[in-house]
C-alpha cells in the first residue's frame, strides 16, 4: 500500500509526537487511534438522524391508526402521547402535555396526537419556485 504525505501544522505535529512518546507507539498509530475514536463518538450525519427520527413518528402514527377505535373510547377530544405503540401519558392541552412528555423523555421522537373520530387533514403547501424556459 502506497503510503500519502499529508500536512499538518506544527502543533498538530508535536502533539502527535507527544502522545505516540507517552504511549509508546508510533504517530501513525495516534492517528489511527484518533479516527477509531472519531467515528465511535462524533454526531452521525443530520439527515440520518432525521431519517430515524421520521421512520419512529411513522411507526407511532400506524399505532395510533391501528389503535384508534380503543383510544377514542378513553381518550376522545384528548391528546395522546405515544411511544413505542403505547400511550404514555394524555392531557386536554397540548402544551402541557408536551412539556410533561419532554421533561420525561427530552428529545426522544414521540406522537403527540388529538384522539378524533376522522383523520387529521393533510396539508400540503407548495412554495413558488421559478423555473428557467429552455425556448
């Protein structure tokens, strides 16, 4: 395997001299520890969590869809909060039940849905975008 130059600053370079000496192993032996390290512990990228955070709340809505009939007898006109196809706590105000759920769970992708007899609407709103003609 070829092996590629890269350049760093001259503090970068004493600090990975300084910790290969106190480690005893070589510089590229930090540097490879560093990028294990690195990818075990950085953020994953925004839009794969999005994606996880999507496809838990579509999860929840087919629950909730799957369990409306039984939520409507003790719920009706409520909100729920559901979590893992479960309803884990339901308030008349939305925004208190928010809070409760948020102090409980933080960022956690949970349901927080109005228990009625019909679906929600679905609105759909489309933004203005100009186009370029090619005549």
């Amino acid at each position: 395997m070829p092996l590629e130059t890269i350049q760093v600053s001259p503090a970068v370079y004493r600090t990975v001299i300084n910790w290969a000496k106190a480690d005893d192993i070589t510089p590229n032996q930090v540097i490879e520890r560093l990028l294990v390290w690195q990818s075990t512990h950085s953020p994953k990228p925004v839009e794969a969590t999005l994606e996880v955070r999507y496809r838990k709340v579509r999860q929840e809505l087919q629950a909730f869809e799957q369990q409306r009939p039984s939520l409507l007898k003790e719920y009706q006109g409520q909100y729920i909060a559901m979590h893992q196809g479960q309803v884990i706590d339901h308030d008349v105000d939305l925004r208190v039940l928010h809070q409760r759920v948020f102090a409980r769970l933080k960022h956690t992708p949970v349901l927080l849905k109005r228990v009625t007899a019909e679906p929600e609407r679905e609105l759909v709103f489309r933004s203005p975008r100009f186009e370029r003609s090619e005549a």
